[in-house]
C-alpha cells in the first residue's frame, strides 16, 4: 500500500462562512474578481457582499464578468490582460465550477507568457512547463459540483478546435476557499441536480480509477452516500439549509477525492460532447452517459461497485454474486428519478447519434490521459458502444 497526500488548500465550510471574508488573511491586496457573464450573483448580492468584505479587509478589486458556462480559451486570456493592466496579485473565482476554473487558469496566464493552450497537455496543446508562476487563487462557490475549491483542476474549451481539456499543477490548488451554503439557497432544482450529479461522478469514477487509495475511497464513499441521501431532498427544496449544507460537504469531499484518486474516462466522454454543444451542461452530459458506462464497467471492476451500492444503501444479502455490481447502477437510476434527470436526452441538445465515432475520436485525442486511469482498458469500439447505448 503506498499513496501521497497533499491538499495544501485552506478550506472554511459552513452556513455564514462568507462573512470572515473581512478578516481573513489574503494573499494580496488587489483582487480580479471572476464571475460569469449570468445575472446570479449580481442579481442576488453576493458579487457586492464579496466587494465590501474585500475593503473591510483592506483588499481593492476588479470584475471580469464573461465567463460562459462551458468556459473557452478565450476569455481566459482576456481575464489575464485585465489582472496584469490592473496589477492586480490575486484572483477570486466567485460562483460555480466555470468561474473557480477559468480563475485558476487566468491565474496562471497572468504570470506567463504566450497562449494558455502552450500549457495544455492535450489535444494539440503544447504542454509547455508553466515557469512565471501562478497569482494566488481564492475559491468562493457558490454550487455544489465541481469540488474545483479543494482541487487544483480547471477544464477550458478551445472554442475553435473543439477540444474541451483540464489542466491543473501543484500552484492552481486554491490558497484559501469558502464554501457557504447560504450561497446555494437560491441555485434552481434543474442546476442543483446537474451539479450534484457532476460531484457524485467525481467521487464514483474516483472509487473504480487504478489509483484509487484508502484516502480517497473514504472521502468518495461518504460524498456518495451524502449525496444519495440529500440531493433529492436539495432539489425538491432549494431552501432546506441542512440538505443543501451536507450536497455541499459531499462536493468539496469529491474534491478532495480529485486530489487524491482522478476522474477516469467517463469525463473524457463528456467533455467530447460538450465540446462540440456548449449548451449541453456538463453534469447533464454526464448523467446521461452514466448508466451505460458503469452497466459496461460492472463486470470490469464488480469489487468498486458493490462498495458503491452499500453506500447508497443496497444490501447483497441474498443477490447473486454476478448480479451485485448491478446494484449500484439500480441505486444511481433511482438516484436521477428521485432528482428529476432520468428523461435526458442528447438528442435533447441536438446532438446526433451519425456523430458518435467523432465523439469517441476526440475524447481519446483530448482527454486520452484519463482513459490510462481506468482498470480496463477501453478501445474505440468500447467508447462507441457506450456511446451508442446512452444514446436517446
């Protein structure tokens, strides 16, 4: 048994956490506040509340306000001009996944030089070693999703090339992050199950990636069963503050298991697809993926999904033994009718089932590294299989 740890990420969790903003210790005294370019969190106060606490603490900012859901090359270089005009020495991801990603990835274009897509290991990134070092990066989420605020992971689409790839080194941990569920209270029941969703399959492909470690598997069990338990009940009301505080524990733990174990090809697959449709939503995507995939995975790895099944509640007593990774995937389909998500469809999105082989090429091409965490490994016609059964 070996395995490393390190999450070097200050994290302050719990309702009102927001308010010590104040007076907390920051890194710099200049901040680029990202937001997207949405009406959320002007509209409902939190991008003021976070600008006043800033000068309470003595802290000047800036907004950069353009990031799209599916966030794209270029606003991250576009966020990175505007840190270096304004000589600002930090950033603050302020919201969801998309803005704490492209932070990070504006981060570290604000101190190097070139095009963010010269440090993409990917696709037909250059995979240049970031030198310039990296602003310091504060996490404030305002969902529960990503786990992006206990991770050093970020994912930016090439808008032009069709090439969705994450990036992440040991600089774009986030120094400090606040996770204040009074923030979620007002995230809509089709968002709140999407990004539930996306940091239940951050914990689930973590449990059957090949490093996996004790470490992770803890953090990944109990972010599943936090979720099986209370995502539901966060949907159906947006403003229970227990369900919506324990969704967020199981997320920042779904971080924590990004840092200690990965996502495996399942995310690959998605990003394919949401490369080529923006406007598919990333846990969306990855819903519908989801049966499929852990259907053809329960014969490969039977051990993962029966540890899976019992911390969604499932007992083997009197299964047969073949069946019982079977039970996982029943848990995960009661899991998105309980939630509200079981009738997604990619055609939905206009996605068009003659394209499948393009998806596939791409996911290996752009994202093959995650296919090397699998314990089996897929081929193409594997990819186009899965594809084509999650297809409707």
């Amino acid at each position: 048994m070996q395995f490393n740890y390190h999450i070097p990420t200050r994290i302050l969790f719990g309702p009102g956490k927001l308010a010590e903003l104040s007076t907390e210790k920051l890194p710099g005294k200049k901040a680029l506040i990202v937001i997207t370019g949405g009406k959320s969190m002007k509209a409902n106060g939190y991008l003021e509340r976070v600008v006043e606490l800033l000068k309470k603490n003595d802290v000047q900012s800036v907004v950069f306000d353009k990031i799209m859901p599916n966030p794209i090359l270029r606003h991250v270089m576009e966020g990175a001009e505007l840190a270096r005009k304004e000589q600002c020495d930090f950033v603050i991801g302020l919201g969801g996944g998309s803005s704490i990603d492209s932070a990070k990835s504006i981060a570290v274009m604000a101190k190097n030089e070139g095009d963010y897509w010269d440090y993409i290991g990917g696709g037909t990134g250059k995979g240049k070693p970031v030198t310039g070092g990296v602003l310091p990066i504060v996490a404030i989420t305002t969902t529960a999703g990503t786990g992006t605020e206990a991770d050093p992971w970020t994912v930016i689409t090439h808008e032009e090339r069709n090439e969705k790839i994450g990036f992440g080194i040991p600089e774009t941990f986030p120094v400090l992050s606040i996770v204040d569920p009074e923030l979620m209270l007002t995230v809509p029941p089709k968002l709140t199950a999407y990004q539930g969703f996306d940091a239940f399959f951050h914990a689930a492909e973590g449990v059957i990636a090949k490093i996996a470690t004790p470490v992770s598997d803890i953090y990944a069990l109990k972010s599943i069963e936090l979720i099986n338990t209370y995502l539901p009940t966060a949907v159906a009301n947006g403003q229970d503050i227990d369900a919506r505080t324990n969704v967020a524990l199981a997320n920042t733990l779904s971080g924590f298991v990004e840092s200690t174990s990965s996502c495996t090809s399942e995310h690959s697959l998605e990003h394919a697809l949401s490369a080529y449709y923006p406007e598919l939503p990333h846990g969306a995507g990855l819903i519908i993926l989801s049966e499929a995939y852990f259907s053809f995975f329960a014969e490969k790895v039977p051990d993962r999904l029966v540890m899976m099944a019992k911390a969604m509640g499932k007992s083997t007593d009197g299964v047969e033994e073949s069946k019982q990774p079977y039970l996982f995937v029943e848990a995960l389909v009661e899991l998105q009718e309980k939630c509200g998500v079981r009738n997604l469809k990619l055609s939905d999105y206009g996605i068009k089932k003659e394209d499948i082989p393009k998806f596939a090429k791409n996911a290996f091409e752009t994202m093959g590294f995650l296919f090397t965490l699998d314990r089996y490994k897929l081929s193409m016609d594997d990819v186009i299989t899965i594809f084509t059964k999650a297809y409707k």
